[in-house]
C-alpha cells in the first residue's frame, strides 16, 4: 500500500512526514528560523536554563531549535514513531505518547502548573483542538452534536495550557493561514466530506485567540498575534501533489483516490510552477505569543 493511500500514513508510518513536508520561508527565514528568532528574543542565546514543554512534537524539527534552552525538555505526540523519532534524537527528554489534551491534563495532575518556562506547539495546535468539534476516521467525519459545549472544552483546555507557564513564561504557537489560496483549496476539499464548524478552517486558531484574549482580559498574561506571508517551496510537481495528498488531505480515501480532486490539486499547483520545474505555492503563518504575568492556576476553571 503506497502511503498516498494510507489514511494518516503520515503521522502512522515511518519516514512519511519528513519526506513529505515542503520548507516553508517567511521573509526569507524558513520556518524553524522563525522559531529561533522567538526564542532569542525572549531568552536570548540558549543557556540550558529552562523547563520546556512541546506539544504535537512530530519529528522533532522545532524540538531541535528547543533543547539548547532547556534544563528539563518534555515532548509529546500522539504518534508512536514519531515520538520515537524525537527519543532517539533526544536522550534526555521525557516523551509521552499521548494526544496533547491528554498530557496536558496528566502534567497539572501531577502538580506542574506554574513550572514551565516556555511552552512550545508549532504547527500541531489545530488536531487537539479540531478533536472537540469532529471526530475523523478513514470512513468519514462526524461532527459534534453540540458546538457551543465544544467550544466552552476547546477554551478550557487552551487556558489550562495557560496554567502550565510559570511567571514570565510563554506559550508558542505556529499556526497555517487559512485564507491562503493553498489553504482555501485544501477548505474547499475537504467541505466535500464536511463543513468546518462556524466560521470556517481557521475556527481552531480562533477559539485559540478568543481563550488568550479570555486570559489576558483576566490579568494572567499578554497576547501577541502577528501573521507573516511566505511561500512553500517543492522542487518539482509531484512533490507538491504529496504534499497535499499525505499531509493536507491525511491520505483521506474519499478525496485522494477522487479524479475531480486530483485534478483541482494538479490545476492548482502548475498556476504556481516555474520554468525550472519548481513549485512555490503562496503560504501564510500566524504566530502567537502568550506571554504570562502571573501563576494563573487559581484563576481558571478546573
């Protein structure tokens, strides 16, 4: 079985991932670099001093920008070979294997509120939150009953996030722009299966938003968001194809193995194909930064 018709072969199957991720550049700084130039921002050169924590690790490409910085590392992904990945690469890293709501809850149960320094989610922040609002399998989507319950879980487990941050800490988040033209065809095909809950693919970085502005509104911290464009660099078309097919679309049989798709995902990537043979498809990141003020754990809901 190719891993083009593996549903979530991407994150299931080794190897997948990195050979299908495109670079992505901001203002001529890929995006790890964007990463580096945060984290030098706040702490300056990296000194070993911090307790960081990241969620939906994936290989650990951002892991790698991280552990210079910390004393204690602990990483997390639902994905067993992914996290086995980040374990090989880091041997001295705690890694749990388990979706990111879950360990989020397992690190205040065993009293790590207030403890982290940095707080790292880099491009993996829509899954958990997505999960609240539709359940995907390989035969198609369900949507929550009840969205405005969804939405009140959603903003609870992001200001839970919130409580892990010591004082002066900060939450990092990396987020795909949604009104894209990549990312407004990947909306389009995927509403074939399922509309998005209210306002559209960009709810999960908004219910993200609207629970840090909850947060700031509340004297725990201070919320910056700014979004930079860019572009998504594949060296030929096939591999931007991929990238939609196994990484956009989850090798999703309904959609991957459909005629009319292929064709709308090859259309769409020659308007963006140059001479040489190359693809640079127009991309767009939100970057959002919490910065906390005070321990806010007797400040939230449990």
């Amino acid at each position: 079985m190719t891993d083009v018709k593996q549903f979530r072969s991407v994150y299931e199957t080794g190897g997948v991932y990195d050979r299908r991720l495109l670079a992505h550049y901001y203002n001529g700084r890929d995006d790890l670099d964007l990463i580096s130039a945060l984290l030098t921002a706040h702490y300056g050169q990296p000194a070993g001093g911090l307790n960081v924590v990241e969620f939906g690790c994936g290989t650990g490409r951002a892991t790698a920008r991280l552990a210079p910085y910390a004393r204690h590392l602990t990483v997390s992904d639902s994905s067993p070979i992914m996290i086995d990945a980040v374990g090989e690469r880091n041997a001295q890293a705690r890694t749990i294997c388990a979706n990111t709501r879950d360990v989020v809850a397992e690190l205040l149960a065993d009293g790590r509120a207030g403890s982290f320094d940095l707080v790292g989610a880099f491009w993996s922040l829509s899954y958990p939150l997505g999960e609240y609002f539709e359940t995907m399998t390989a035969e198609g989507i369900q949507p929550a009953t009840d969205v405005a319950a969804a939405r009140r879980h959603a903003s609870t487990f992001v200001r839970d996030m919130t409580r892990l941050l010591a004082p002066g800490g900060h939450l990092l988040a990396l987020f795909f722009d949604s009104d894209t033209p990549e990312q407004q065809l990947v909306t389009r095909l995927w509403e074939r299966i399922a509309s998005f809950p209210e306002e559209g693919r960009s709810y999960t970085r908004n219910v993200l938003l609207a629970a840090l502005r909850e947060a700031e509104g509340a004297g725990d911290g201070t919320l910056a968001h700014t979004r930079r464009s860019g572009t998504a660099f594949a060296p030929d078309i096939d591999s931007a194809i991929a990238w939609f097919n196994v990484v956009h679309l989850k090798s999703f049989p309904a959609l991957v193995n459909d005629p009319t798709v292929q064709e709308e995902i090859r259309s769409f990537v020659r308007r963006y194909e140059h001479p040489s043979g190359e693809v640079t498809l127009p991309s767009g990141v939100h970057v959002i930064d919490f910065h906390a003020t005070r321990h806010p754990a007797h400040h939230l809901p449990r």
